[in-house]
C-alpha cells in the first residue's frame, strides 16, 4: 500500500473515531438537558414510564446493556419448549410472531414456565407478522435456570416467534 493510501484509511479511521465522539457528546449534552444522569455506568436501571420495577442490567464493554433476541419455531404440540433452560436471568422487552401457516383462531403467547408473559399474539394466516399488544410485568423476568414456552391455541398454528431481552442480574 502506497504512504498516500496509508494517509487516507487513517484519516477515514480518525473521521470515524471524531464522528462517533460527537454523536456520544450530543447524547451526553441531551440526557444531561433532561435531567438523565450520564458519566459512570455500573448500576444502570432498565425502567420507563411503564415499568414499575427497576432491573440493574449488564452492561458490555461498551456501556451498552446486553440485549439479545431469540428467534424459534413454534411448530409441533403445545406447549412448545422455546428455551427449555434460560442459561441467565432475562427481562422480556418484546416478542413478535411470523406465522407459516394458515389456521383460523390461530394464536401463541410466550410463558415464563406456564405462566403467560404476553397476550395472545395473532398467528391465523401465512405470512401475517404480529406483535404483543401487551406484557405481563409480573412474569417478564425469568430466572436463570427458568424456562420459556409458547403455549398455542391448536397445535397448527406455526410459525416463528422472535423474543427480545435484556440481560439483567
């Protein structure tokens, strides 16, 4: 590689580096005009508006708390084992249901164990995509150790659901 080319991918990497120092400073600037605490992160809370419980989340090595997202078939018998053993405590923040079949009355609702974490999600016609209208506080925090099932309203109903949370101690 030519001094010239060298020259030009570390300006590009120092741009960069300058832009996402920016960004970071303009959401520091906007927390702090908004009465949000910035600076240190150990012992960050999950909470909003709607939540009534805090969660300390993990937080990565970038200040970011893990996320994740599982994705599952939902096909065969209810209820069907999603994640039979969660290897960590986790706090449900979303679910989504890709239906593969259609199946009229068709529904599947996430269970922390057998008890539900979601209303019943739309799952009737092939190729609809449906969202939790609403989740159980009392039941989104599953143990490490606990269990996530779909529980469904005939065993026809097929599809994927995908699950989304946030990693908490």
């Amino acid at each position: 590689m030519a001094t010239n080319d060298t020259k030009f991918l570390t300006y590009i990497e120092d741009s960069a580096g300058v832009e996402q120092r920016q960004a970071i400073q303009k959401i520091d600037a906007t927390a702090a005009a908004n009465g949000i605490e910035v600076g240190a992160i150990s012992g960050t809370k999950i909470t909003d508006g709607t939540m009534t419980a805090e969660k300390d989340a993990v937080i990565d090595a970038d200040g970011f708390a893990s996320a994740g997202r599982i994705v599952r078939s939902i096909a065969g018998t209810t209820p069907v084992a999603i994640v039979p053993v969660t290897p960590f405590k986790l706090f449900v923040t979303g679910v989504t249901v890709l239906c593969n079949n259609t199946n009229a009355g068709g529904t599947a609702q996430l269970a922390n164990g057998v008890n539900p974490v979601t209303d019943a999600i739309a799952c009737a016609v092939d190729k609809a995509v449906d969202y939790a209208a609403s989740i159980d506080q009392a039941y989104n925090t599953v143990a490490a150790g606990g269990a996530l099932n779909v529980i469904k309203n005939a065993d026809a109903d097929d599809g994927l659901i995908v699950i989304d949370y946030v990693r908490i101690t």
